[in-house]
C-alpha cells in the first residue's frame, strides 16, 4: 500500500485485496502542472535589487520576498534580502546557502553579506516604486537611514492610477524596471500581481536543481 501511495512516478495504482484503484501525486514535471518553463535567474554582475518588504506579518513579507525573487530574475540583478534591524531575521526560516546551490550561483545574499563586500555601505542609486511611494511611509525611512541605506531619489513607474499596476506581464516588467544602476530597490510587492499563475505554479517561476 505504502509503495503505491507515496510513489510520484505513476498516475494511479491498485492497493488491497479487493483491487480498489488510488490516484497518486506526480512530480512537479508533469507539464498538466506546468505554465511556463522556469526562468534561470543569472544576475549581472555588480547589479542588485534591494528587498523592501512592510505589509502585514510574517507569511506576507515571505510572499513579498517571493515576488522579489522573481522580479530580480527577470531583471536580471541579485537580490539584498533585509536587514533584520529593519525586517525579519530571514536567515532563520531560509537557508541561502542551499538555495544558492539549487540555483546554481550567489543569487540571495544578505544584508549583512552585501555590506561586508562594499565597505558597510548600501546606497540605493534609485526607487523605482512599484506602489505608490514604494509603501514606504516616514518610520520606515527613519529605520533605514538608521542602518546607513542612503538612496538619492524614489519614483513611482506606473501612472497615478488605482488601476495601475494591475495585472502586467513579464516584458512590462522588464521595461519600466530596467536600468544601468547598480542598486536599485522597488519597494514592498506582496500587492504586486505580477505573472501569478506563473509564480504559483508547482515548483515555482524560477528553473532549480
């Protein structure tokens, strides 16, 4: 029974002495569980994005961390995840290291990484705001000038709007998100619609070991 049920390389099985039929789980593979093939997320090199994540508790700032993933991939930039002065101490609930080695390369680091590798600086040379002023109100730019995060201006990308962002695509990203700069952030994305059957299809947007 127990060979039946937890192999993943069969649709269905026969278990028990009266041959009743079971259905059991598929790998992440199949491509009935598959939208997109999953994006390879190669950073170029020196080019960040700065994780900002504000809204609600925990599992929100992990969806948010999420969607920031996916949107450094596409933008092709490593991703700073933030300091726990400021957010959530990530290091305790993910493990980079091995995230690091099913990618394939350093595209996570932390906070604290990033600042030992740029002599304990972290200026954001531009932010460019997903939502309205990149969700960031006046005490959380207190915490973060706090932590020595110095950035020159904030702008919002999509139009003064409500219906604005609502459902763009990967190549919009890409165009109104792209720039030479080498630190940029885009500020808290857990509202962020963005490709979300790709993000939430099984084993996620992004092509892993």
């Amino acid at each position: 029974k127990w060979q039946v049920l937890l192999s993943p390389y069969q649709t269905n099985g026969t278990i028990g002495s009266y041959g009743e039929s079971l259905s059991t789980c598929q790998t992440v593979d199949s491509i009935k569980y598959k939208v997109k093939e999953g994006l390879t997320w190669i950073p170029k090199h020196g080019k960040f994005l700065f994780a900002i994540c504000t809204s609600g508790q925990f599992s929100n700032h992990l969806i948010c961390i999420e969607k920031h993933m996916f949107i450094a991939a596409l933008l092709g930039r490593a991703l700073i995840l933030p300091s726990p002065e400021f957010d959530y101490n990530y290091d305790r609930v993910l493990n980079i290291s091995h995230m690091q080695n099913c990618l394939g390369g350093k595209q996570v680091i932390s906070f604290g990484e990033y600042l030992c590798s740029h002599h304990s600086n972290l200026h954001v040379n531009k932010f460019l705001c997903y939502m309205h002023g990149c969700y960031l109100d006046v005490d959380h730019e207190e915490k973060l000038k706090k932590l020595g995060v110095t950035w020159d201006k904030k702008e919002d990308v999509w139009p003064k709007d409500p219906k604005f962002p609502s459902h763009p695509h990967a190549s919009e990203i890409i165009s109104k998100f792209s720039c030479d700069d080498d630190v940029i952030g885009i500020g808290d994305v857990f509202y962020a619609d963005v490709e979300s059957e790709w993000v939430g299809q099984a084993g996620g947007p992004l092509s892993h070991t």
